[in-house]
C-alpha cells in the first residue's frame, strides 16, 4: 500500500465553486479573494490577512514588510522548503541557519542563540509538516534581542501550539495553499499579522488597496 505524504481532497463542492467563478466576470482578484481574506482572518483571530499568488510571495512581502534589506541577517532552519531562505535572499539579506530538533523536525530554541550577531534582524521558523515550532522559547529570544518574528506557517495553516493557532504569535505569518499543503487552491498563499506598525506594513496593504480599485 502506498501512503502519499500529501494528495489534494477535492470534492465535487470545489469543483462547483471553481466553476461559479468561471461562469463569473472575475476570473482573477476577484470578490472570492475578499471573502477568503476575511474567513482565514476570522478563523485565525487575527485583524489583517492579504491574499497573495504564493507562500513564497507572501513570506516575500513579509521580509519586505519587516524593512530587512541588505547586509541584514534573518535566523531560520536548515530543514525547510527552499522558499523561507529564498525570500531573505531577495532582498539581498542573508540567511542564518540553525539546525533542527530531530524528534521534530523543527528549529531548536537551544541553538538560536548562539547565531544572533548584531545583524539579526529577524527569526523566521518554520512549522514542519503542520507540526508547530516551540514558539514561547522563540518568542522570548525575538522579545530580548529585539527581533521580528516572521512565521512560515506554509504547511500548518489550522495547527495549534499550547491553544494558540500557528501562525499567530510573530509580527506576521504566512500561510500557502499550494497542492502539498493542507488546503490547496492550485497556488496561492495569504500573509495574516496584527502588526500595523510593521515598518512597511502600509506599502504592502497599499499593493491590496490598488488591486481593490481595479476589481471596482
Ligand atoms: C510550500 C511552502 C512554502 C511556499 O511555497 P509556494 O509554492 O511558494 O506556495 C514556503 N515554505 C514552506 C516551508 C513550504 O512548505
């Protein structure tokens, strides 16, 4: 018997739903992008939540949002998808890896530390496979060290750490919907954050705002 590790679960309610919007006007940032919007910000309790074409957009809008550029150091574990080092490396920062607790494939608290220089600007862990990281020892380091948390919460959108859904407890997170993840739109991903005062926070919800003015 073969167990896939991951397998899209679409019923014939999803297959409706797709064939509603394409007997629509809206084939793209469309009204279905701002009820998604506001069901994913329901559901995790959070104020913002800005639809994106992908995880690594979104993660990308995030580190952009955070006003990390070059020069800036951003810790996150060696054991991820490409994308968490890849959206630090598009805006020329750099990422620092630390090494992964085995019994959960997460990045260990106890090792963080020691990879914090004067660069850090920001933590990036990774939930792996849904299985959340241990964020209160994550959040006290960010919290002493002043540092933004950035989650890649791309494979555990509905995962709880202690009651708390992931995705929640850093200054933003981003969740991805691509056909290996929980919850599939083909591609696609959403950044959520209660953070306003994200430096550039106002630059990207004003990429929202204009997209807004197109749909009319
Ligand atoms: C899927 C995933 C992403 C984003 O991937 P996209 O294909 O760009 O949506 C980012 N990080 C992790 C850990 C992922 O699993």
């Amino acid at each position: 018997m073969k167990i896939p590790m991951s397998s899209p679960d679409l019923t014939a309610a999803e297959i409706a739903a797709v064939n509603e919007v394409l007997h629509s006007n809206y084939l793209s940032i469309g009204p279905k992008i701002v009820q998604f919007e506001e069901a994913i910000a329901a559901y995790c309790g959070v104020r913002h939540a800005i639809g994106v074409n992908s995880g690594t957009s979104g993660l990308h809008l995030a580190v952009i949002a955070a006003e990390i550029g070059e020069g800036d150091e951003v810790i996150t574990p060696s054991f991820s998808f490409i994308a968490s080092a890849n959206a630090v490396v598009y805006e020329r920062a750099r990422p620092v890896f630390v090494d992964i607790n085995p019994q959960t494939g997460n990045l260990d608290p106890q090792l963080i530390e020691a990879a914090i220089t004067p660069r850090t600007r920001a933590i990036m862990p990774v939930h792996a496979f849904g299985q959340p990281a241990d964020m209160d020892p994550i959040m006290e380091i960010a919290r002493r060290h002043k540092l933004y948390i950035i989650e890649d919460a791309c494979e555990a959108i509905g995962a709880e750490y202690k009651g708390q859904r992931a995705g929640t407890f850093g200054d933003a997170a981003v969740f991805a919907f691509y056909p290996n993840k929980q919850m599939t739109t083909g591609e696609g991903g959403m950044i959520i954050t209660n953070n306003e005062d994200l430096p550039r926070f106002s630059a990207v919800c004003a990429i929202r705002g204009a997209m807004s003015l197109m749909r009319g």
